[in-house]
C-alpha cells in the first residue's frame, strides 16, 4: 500500500539526488580537465571529510553551539592518532567504537 | 554465512575477483549504517510509513541524512516542492564528491558509471576515493561497494520498521564506527602538508559556517573555499616542497 502522493515525493527526490551524483561523473570523465580543477580536486577529499568530520566532532547539533571536550573529541583525538601510527583503517574503526564505548560509559 | 558466499564467489575465477574485495571494502561502512538505518525505519514507523514505503524510499534515495529530514518533513505535513528542494539541497555536496572521483574514472564504461553514481554517499565516497588511488582498485570493485552498502541500508532501514526498538542498536560504541572510519580515512587523504592545513582550514571554517547557516551547506562552501586556498598555497609554496610518497 504505497499512495500515489507518497510515489511522487520519493521519485523526485531521487530524482533530484541521483543528478548530482551523476552528471560530474559522465561529464567530467569524458573531457580532458584543466590542471588547475584537477589540482583543486586533489584537494577536495581532505578538505570534504574534514569539513564533515569536525562540526560532528566539537558542535552540539541541537544546540548549535561550539562544544569542545565533547566524548566524541576526545575520543577522536586517540583514533586520530591510532590512524596515522598503524594506517589501518579496520583497527581504527573498532579502537574508535571500543574507545567511545568506554567513554559514553564512564565519562557520561 | 558471509564467508561462505564470499569463498563461493572466489571460485568462480578470476572474473570475479573483484567481489570479495569490494564487499570488504564495504564492512565499516555497514556497520556504521546498522544503527543509522535502524533508528532511520523507527522513525519514519512512527511517521505512519508502511515497510514497503520506507524500503522504496531506501530504494529510490539512498541518502541518509535526506531521508530523516523527508520523514520528518512528510509527518509535518510539508508540500512536495519543499520536501524535494530541501532533498536537493542537502544531497548537493554530492555533486563535488563525484567530480574528485570522476578524475579516477577517465574513459570506463558510461552505463557502469550510472549505476555507480547512484550509490555515491558520504561514506562510499571516502572509501572509495581512498581506493582508487591504489592500483588494484577500478570501477568494478568500487560498484561491489556501493551495492553492499546500499544493500545494508536497505535491509536496515527496513528491520528498523518492524521492531527496531528492541534492537540494541547503540552497544559497543557502533554508533561512532562512522566518525572512525571517516577519521582513518582523512589521515589517508594527507598526502603533504599542504594537505594537512586545506583540511585544517575545511574544518574550522565549517564548524562556524555549521553554527552560522541552517542545514548542511557548510560542507561544500567550506571544502572548496578550502580547496582553493590549497591550489594558492601550492603555487606559492612551489610544488617542489611537497611529498610526492603516498599514504
């Protein structure tokens, strides 16, 4: 039992979330790019996982406010550094959550 | 279970050797999109959606932090315009995310490259991406990835409207597994220093562009404001000065 109406919304959302994802990746593929947008690309990664990781790390999104010695800093500053000393991406996924874990239990 | 398919799989030859590491490529990403998707189906349950319309939405969206806001939206009762300019908007970061990957992805397949566009997210992006840049990876590897995250979000969401309450969704820490793996993953974008202050810049400028404007445009202005400053600053530092070794 899905509603006409209800149809409707979710295709245009797909709609309007798949072409974002799509037209970079047929348009810019087929066409030699400028150096300047690939080493301007180059450096999307970093700055797009950062731009995502720290609001989530030191903002209260309810709040809207900085919050700096949140468990999820702190906890971030321990992974951060397991990352760059082992580059294991499967160990700093489960040090992470092991170490949130502890954390949401006794520092809650 | 899952070793036993992914054994059934190897011995099908060299054909399909690009499964086993794509579905292993994919394992953090579902684990973090257990208690996404699991809290995603109570809510939109508890919004009056039936299962088949929550695993359509899964099916046609596949964008998580859009679908809680859509839910949210349809129970207040907002109009079809607004729930999908608001759709629009918050996916837009997207649109950045497969310009960096379409450098990787020069001359492949095009309808390949459809059903791949279709599963770029956040996470498949930061794996993927981190992927690419090692030899081994290609194209079909990265749509074995995007496929068994898609499928996990799926199934998940669904679980999530039939009981996901009483599924102890939040133990040991899984709720960070996201954060975590978006940590290892940006340690493995720095690739010099110049890197290291572009994500520096991306960040702070994000947290207050996150407090100053509503939703998630924060993302794209501050990465590529953040970009171009790493463009400048690698013009005048001189190419010379930065690491050419991987990560």
């Amino acid at each position: 039992m899905v509603s006409k109406e209800y149809l409707v919304v979710i295709l245009g959302m797909g709609l309007v979330t798949f072409l974002p994802r799509w037209l970079p990746l047929i348009y810019l593929t087929k066409r030699s790019l400028p150096s300047w947008l690939v080493e301007w690309l180059d450096f999307i990664p970093a700055a797009i996982l950062s731009a995502i990781l720290l609001p989530a790390l030191v903002t209260d999104s309810a709040t809207r406010s900085i919050e700096l010695w949140r468990p999820e800093f702190i906890v971030a500053i321990a992974t951060f550094l397991f990352a760059i000393l082992t580059k294991s991406l499967g160990g700093t996924v489960i040090v992470g959550m092991v170490l949130f874990g502890l954390a949401e239990k006794f520092l809650l | 279970m899952k070793s036993s398919k992914l054994v059934k799989y190897a011995t099908h030859g060299e054909r399909k050797a690009f499964v086993s590491p794509g579905m292993a490529a994919a394992w953090p990403i579902c684990l973090g999109y257990l208690p996404i998707g699991l809290a995603f189906g109570v809510l939109a349950q508890k919004a009056g959606l039936s299962l088949l319309e929550i695993g359509l939405m899964s099916v046609l969206v596949f964008a998580g932090s859009a679908q809680f806001i859509a839910v949210s939206m349809l129970a207040a009762g907002a109009s079809f315009f607004s729930i999908v300019a608001t759709t629009f908007v918050v996916n837009l970061r997207h649109f950045l995310m497969s310009s960096a990957l379409a450098v990787f992805l020069k001359n492949t397949d095009r309808k390949k490259l459809s059903f791949f566009a279709y599963g770029v997210t956040d996470e498949s992006f930061a794996v993927n991406l981190s992927k690419f840049r090692d030899s081994r990876w290609d194209l079909n590897s990265a749509l074995v990835t995007n496929y068994t995250a898609n499928f996990t979000w799926i199934i998940t969401t669904v679980l999530g409207g039939i009981g996901g309450q009483f599924i102890p969704a939040h133990a040991f820490g899984i709720d960070y597994a996201l954060i975590a793996m978006f940590i290892c993953l940006l340690v493995f974008q720095i690739r010099g220093i110049i890197y290291v202050i572009t994500a520096i810049i991306a960040g702070i400028f994000a947290v207050f562009l996150s407090i100053l404007i509503p939703g998630n445009s924060y993302i794209v202005i501050a990465s590529m404001i953040a970009a171009a400053i790493g463009v400048v600053l690698k013009k005048t530092v001189g190419s010379g000065k930065e690491r050419s070794d991987g990560v």
